[in-house]
C-alpha cells in the first residue's frame, strides 16, 4: 500500500512537471515551434504553418488534458469519493485521446525524418486509439482489473512526447548521431519503451498481490 502511494507520488509530481513545461515552453517561450521546425529540412509535402501550428497548440493541449485526467483517475481517493466523477473524467480522457489522435494525425505526413517517422507515428496513433478503446470495452463488460490494467497500457503513451525527446537527446547529444536519425529512433525507441514498461508495473501489481 505504501509503496503505491510513493509510485503515484512519483507519477504525479513528473506528469505535473511535464505538463507545466509542454505549456510554457509551446505556448510562451517557443510559440513559433521555431526550434522544432528549424530540423525540418526536405520535406516532401508543403507545410502550411499557421494550419500546422493552430493543430500542433490544439494538440499540446488535449496530450495534457489526456495526461492531466488519466492521472486523476488513477488516484483510490477520487475513486473512493465518487465514481460518477471517475466516470465522466474517463470519458473526457478518451475524448481527449481521440483528438490527440486526430491531430497527430494531421501532423504525422510532415513528421521530421519522413516517411518512415510518418510511419512510426500511425503505428503509435492506431495503437494508443486501441488500447484506450479496449480499456473502455473492458469496463462497459464490468472488468475492472482488465479495465484497470489496459489503462496503465493506455496511460503510457501521454508519455510520448517526452520520451521521444529523451531518446532523441540521447542519439543527438550523448552518442552525436544527425538530429533527424536521433528523432527517427527516438519515435520506434518509444513505442518499445511504452509497450514494455506498462507490462512490468502489471506483472509486478499481480505478483505483490499473490504475495502479500
Ligand atoms: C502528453 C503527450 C504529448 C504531448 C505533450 C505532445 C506534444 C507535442 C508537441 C509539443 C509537438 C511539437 C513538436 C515537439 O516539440 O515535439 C508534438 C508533435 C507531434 N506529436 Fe505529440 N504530444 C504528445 C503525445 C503524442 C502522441 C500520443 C502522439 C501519437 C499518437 C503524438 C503525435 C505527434 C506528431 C505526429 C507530431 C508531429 C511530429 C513532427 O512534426 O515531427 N503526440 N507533440
């Protein structure tokens, strides 16, 4: 009990970080994306900023919704207090995925690195749509500790944009690899990552509760 007390601490004091700096940096200090941008070199298709950008803001800000909400509902004490609101902040989750989807989506054939990181992100684009949809079919059937554990999968991917640009910080930076490269494995990278941790904290919940 005390140790999933000190987790979701962990989790939310990271998720709040994140999601106070995916707000200051896209929406104050770098408004343009002119740093992100300035690696998109060669793109096969025009890029029509002012649509792009407008999407990319509606973007940042439905990811934090998603991760904001996702968090919440983690929480045994929101749970306890009231299941309506569990309830209804799991659909604006799911609302909220779906137009991270949407968007991403848009922005996916413009991706840095081309068509093989476009790609990469429809893999991760289906893939979070259906792991969030399984999690909703799980507990319209009443089950909730497949509900429960099909959502830690779902959660995961709030995490992908940091992810990616951890993985592309340690290509670029720790190993020198061209920025582009970086970014390309810093999105498969990422799909690993975020398919296989979710496992392990599932793996390690059932194991504690058969032993304790
Ligand atoms: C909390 C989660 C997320 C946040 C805060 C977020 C934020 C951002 C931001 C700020 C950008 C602009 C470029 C950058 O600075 O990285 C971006 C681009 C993008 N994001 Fe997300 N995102 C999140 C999750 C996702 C997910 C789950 C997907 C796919 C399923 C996705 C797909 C994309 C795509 C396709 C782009 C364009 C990439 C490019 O042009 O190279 N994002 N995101």
């Amino acid at each position: 009990m005390k140790k999933r007390k000190i987790v979701y601490g962990v989790l939310t004091c990271v998720s709040i970080l994140f999601i106070l700096y995916a707000l200051v940096k896209n929406y104050l200090i770098d408004p343009g994306a002119v740093g992100f941008l300035s690696h998109k070199t060669g793109l096969k298709r025009e890029l029509n900023l002012p649509v792009w950008l407008n999407v990319m803001y509606v973007h940042v800000a439905f990811a934090c919704m998603a991760m904001a909400s996702g968090l919440v509902n983690f929480s045994n004490r929101f749970f306890e207090k009231s299941r309506r609101f569990h309830r209804i902040n799991g659909y604006v989750y799911i609302v909220s995925v779906l137009l991270v989807v949407l968007t991403s989506g848009y922005m996916a054939p413009y991706a840095t690195g081309g068509k093989i990181s476009s790609m990469g992100f429809n893999v991760l684009n289906m893939t979070w749509l259906f792991i969030s949809i399984t999690a909703l079919i799980q507990i319209k059937k009443k089950r909730m500790i497949r509900h429960r554990n099909w959502m830690i999968r779902s959660y995961a991917f709030c995490f992908t944009n940091m992810s990616i640009h951890l993985i592309t910080s340690l290509f670029h930076q720790g190993f020198g690899f061209v920025y582009i490269t970086s970014y390309t494995l810093g999105i498969y990278g990422s799909i690993a990552l975020l398919l296989v941790i979710p496992e392990i904290i599932i793996r390690t919940n059932r194991k504690e509760k058969v032993s304790g």
